[in-house]
C-alpha cells in the first residue's frame, strides 16, 4: 500500500469512528502540533483542545461523501490546527506569532467556516437539550443520542412499559423542538 | 392520524422500518397533505440535528479514550507535567533572548577582563579573569546541556519506523565540502529517521546529520552513500563580514521536485525581532525554500534561508553566513569540514552563475 492508499483506508476509519484509526492520527501528528504550540506561546494543555477540533474537522470532511482530501493528512491538520491556534492567540490578544518556520499548509479557511456553523447548529442543540430539564433530557438523550431503545429505555426511567416511555418521550420531543426552533428562528 | 402518530411515522419511515405498503401510503399522504409535509420536512431536518450531535458525542467519545490511552503512554503530555512543560514553554519562549543574552554575556567579560588588566598595576586582578572566563564557559556549558534534555523532553517519544521509506518532508541544502557535507536547516531534519539527499540529476545518497543546532537553526549533513563522488572545488565562498543593505540576492531550492530561482534583495541587516544572526530578505519563497543558499552578485554566500514572516509577504530570514564558521568551531573538529576558499563565480553573468551553481543544490527529503 502506497501512502495515499494509506491515508484513504485511515479517513474511512475515522469516518465511521473507528478507535484504531483516531490513534494512529493521533500517533503520527500529535508531538508536530504539540511543539508548534508550545513554541507559539501555549501550553501542552491547548495542544489538547486544539488538536481535538481539528480532529473534528477532519472526521467532518471526512464524512463527505464525495470526500478526497487533496493533501497529506498531516498537512492537513497542520494546517487546521495552525489557523485556530493564531485565531485563539488573536481573540485573546495575546503575542502573535510574527515568524515561524516555513512549513507547507493548505487553505483551511472554507473548511473551517462548515465547521463553525456546525458547532454553532450543534450548540443551539445542546442549549434546549440542557432547558428543558430532567427526566425529559435524559430520556431523549438517550433515545436520539445514545440511540437506545424504547424498552431499554423504560427499563432504566422505571416506566411500566415501552408504551408508556414512548408518551413520555414524545411529550418531551414536543417541548424540545420548541425550545429549539423558537431559539434557531432566534438565531437567524 | 394524531400528531404523536405522525411523528412516530416520520421516524420510523427515517429509520427504514416501514412496511412496503406503510411506505407508499405515507408517501401519499405527504404528497396530498402540505401541511403534513412540512411538518414532515420540519422533523427531518430536527432528526437529523440531533444525529449530528449524536454522531459527534460519540467521536468526541472516542476521541477522549484514545487521548487517556496516549497520555497513560506519555505520547501525550498530562497535566500532572505542567511544572516541567511550563518549564520547557519558557524555555521555549526566551531561548533566542537567552542565547543573545549569553553572547552579550560573553562580550562583556572580554571588554572588562581587558578594561581590568590594562589599569590595574595589581596582577591578581589578571589571575581572577581567566577564572571568570572559565566559570563562564561552565556556566554556558550548563546551559548547552539544559537545552539538549529540554529538547529531548520536547521530542517525546518517537514513532515506531516504518519499514518502507516514504519522504514526509522537504526542503533544500547545498554542499559546503566537496567531500561531502551538506548544510541545511536544523528544524528540517530535527525529527527525522531518515535523510536522502537528490541532486539536480535526481541522484539520491543517504546521509546523516552530524552536526544540529537549533538556536542557530543549523545543521550539517554528510552523505554516507559511498556512491557519492566528490567534488573537487566548489565554486562559491562564505564571505565572514556583514552584507550591504540593498544587495541584490538570489536563491535556488526545491519548494517542487525540480530546482527554483527567485531573485531579491537584502533588506534590512537583522532579523526577526532584531536577531543581528540573521538577515531579513525580501524574495519569494514557499515551503521547501528552507535551507536553500542567499548568493551575492559575487557569487558568495551570504546567508541561509530559514523562516518567513507570518502575516507578510517576501518578508524572509536568512541566517548571516558569519555563523557557519561559529558552527565550525563549536563542531571543534569532530568532522573534518573544510570550507571552499576560491570563488569562480565573480564577475560572470548570472545565468551561467546558476548554471556552475545548481549542481550543488539539493533536495533534502526524508521521514
């Protein structure tokens, strides 16, 4: 296997989550990133944080249907990582790097934009998930996020059967999407 | 149909779990019934809001397990090491500062050591300074060994090597001894396993760094393939004084697989934050540019180019030449590196300066 077919076989497992995949990305570009931060006025700790969105974005993309990654996937999350990283150091107004070692990256910018409009999407989620309170956010988390089923699910709340869990989920979808949609109107 | 039921049929037909006949009748019902199929549409897209957020608590998920597991090995640093990664992030930060601060340091004690002997009648005075000089040298013998464990601790822990060789970088270097020595760009090779170096021919000779220094951002080369036939005189010199502002430059290297001119000028006779090591220049370079020669009209070599600013363009820093022969003298003769003295490049037409010149450019490449 050349490096290409390397790296396709690599994306397909990142693409359906595949633990083995995660590690091998995380082998070979981790340390890179690491001292690219640490260099830039970080701490090993935003290493971390930054390493983990960039490799969000490229599950993201690697997602895709019509995926190809037009470069090296180290250069790729370079590339990504490099661009939070001196947009983190901007919005905290702290020492911008002004000269680095010339190293090949790729444009990220559109890549990066997709990736802010999901969070934002996956925030407005998380924040009517979060207002709408317990049990309903537990037993819809655990239907729709957890993707357990309706018995395993009046099994854990303690409802007498699956039927009644169902009324009680759809109840609580109800007011979900309410909180949501009042806040994505909101948000338009 | 009640809405709970529409809502349940909405999923289940998402879901693939409909009946043949289930599937054709929903699918009438939204076609006839506008409101259903907005509703329909609203939900959808609902659902498919919260798989996404499913789909990335569970990666997140996975992501957080492997993260714990490298950490468990040390590829990833813990938090419990901040004491010592705090260390080695201001390390990181000062290191230039403290390496000028030590030259200065140096600087000093030779100007007062003289100030000292020269007015002074009192001729212990003359037997104290060598021991300063000498507690100097400890002192930055100390610091030269922090820095290598720093580096070290820095490196973390290396992959295992692959058996094929695939070349995950490039750049550029240039012979200084025809025997064999190449000079290139210390963050180039710093974490390589392997190096190959390619002529313009495309002739490939293994080689090994023998010399690394990463305040200076040099590193020496020697190509270890016996294949390798030596050059009897290399046609450029490295002047040791200051060039001018203003001098016209060029460089050749391989930000491609094939080798690149790009011509500018000498702008300012300091570097990044004021480094007087380096030159700043204004020429066009990309990636695979570093390591590559700064020449002169004359044809000498001026400097090494290594960095670049960020958020400007052309704006590019060449380490001074000066620094070759300090690299030299640090090595204190471990290889036996002799720089070219004759340059026959003067005075000649820049075509055919390149012409006698790209033969000894190559592209430093390895994993």
């Amino acid at each position: 296997m050349n490096i290409y077919e390397q790296e396709k076989v690599l994306l397909e497992g990142l693409a359906a989550n595949d633990t083995s995949a995660i590690e091998t990305i995380y082998r070979e570009n981790y340390s890179t990133i690491q001292a690219f931060i640490v260099k830039n006025s970080g701490y090993p700790e935003d290493a971390r944080d930054i390493f983990q969105e960039a490799m969000i974005v490229l599950f993201e993309k690697a997602k895709q249907e019509s995926f190809e990654l037009s470069c090296q996937i180290k250069t790729f999350i370079y590339s990504v990582c490099r661009r939070l990283w001196l947009k983190r150091l901007q919005q905290q107004s702290r020492y911008y790097p002004a000269s680095e070692i010339i190293k090949e990256t790729v444009p990220v910018e559109d890549e990066l934009e997709v990736h802010e409009k999901l969070n934002v999407d996956l925030t407005l989620m998380e924040n009517a998930l979060n207002k709408i309170g317990d049990p309903c956010k537990s037993i819809l988390e655990a239907y729709y996020i957890q993707k357990k089923s309706m018995p395993e699910i009046a099994d854990t709340f303690g409802y007498t059967n699956a039927d009644n869990a169902k009324t009680q989920k759809y109840k609580c979808l109800l007011r979900l999407k309410k909180i949501f949609f009042a806040q994505y109107k909101n948000g338009e | 149909m009640d809405d709970a039921l529409l809502l349940d049929a909405i999923e289940r037909y998402r879901n693939g779990e409909m009946s043949p006949q289930e599937i054709i009748f929903f699918e009438e019902l939204r076609k006839n019934n506008p409101d259903i199929d907005q509703l329909a549409a609203e939900h959808n897209f609902f659902l498919a809001e919260l798989d996404k957020l499913s789909e990335i608590k569970a990666y997140k998920h996975n992501l957080n397990e492997v993260e714990n597991k490298l950490a468990n090995e040390g590829v990833i640093s813990q938090n419990q090491a901040k004491a010592k990664t705090k260390i080695l992030y201001l390390w990181n930060r000062y290191r230039r500062t403290i390496a000028v601060a030590a030259s200065i340091a140096g600087i000093v004690s030779i100007s007062t050591a003289t100030i000292v002997s020269m007015y002074s009648e009192n001729k212990k005075v003359a037997v104290i300074t060598p021991l300063v000089d000498h507690q100097l040298r400890q002192f930055e013998h100390k610091l030269n060994q922090i820095e290598t464990k720093l580096n070290d601790a820095s490196a973390v822990i290396k992959l295992p090597a692959k058996p094929k060789f695939e070349a995950n970088f490039r750049a550029t270097g240039f012979l200084v001894d025809g025997s064999g020595y190449i000079i290139t760009n210390a963050h180039v090779i710093t974490d390589a396993r392997n190096i190959i170096v390619e002529n313009k021919k495309g002739e490939q000779f293994l080689a090994k760094a023998v010399y690394i220094n990463k305040i200076t951002d040099l590193a020496f080369l020697k190509i270890s393939d016996t294949s390798f036939k030596k050059v009897a005189a290399l046609p450029y010199t490295f002047p040791k004084y200051s060039a001018e502002l203003g001098e016209h430059i060029f460089t050749l290297g391989y930000p491609r697989e094939e080798v690149v001119y790009g011509e500018g000028y000498l702008s300012a006779k300091s570097g990044y934050f004021g480094d007087t090591t380096s030159y700043q220049i204004s020429i066009s370079v990309n990636p695979g540019n570093s390591g590559g020669p700064v020449i002169n009209k004359n044809g000498e070599v001026i400097g090494i180019i290594s960095s670049k600013e960020t958020n400007a363009d052309g704006v590019v820093f060449a380490i001074k030449s000066k620094n070759i022969y300090d690299a030299l003298k640090e090595m204190k003769g471990d290889e036996s590196i002799k720089l070219p003295t004759v340059n026959s490049l003067k005075g000649l037409d820049r075509v055919v300066q390149v012409q006698k010149l790209e033969d000894f450019i190559y592209m430093v490449k390895g994993n």
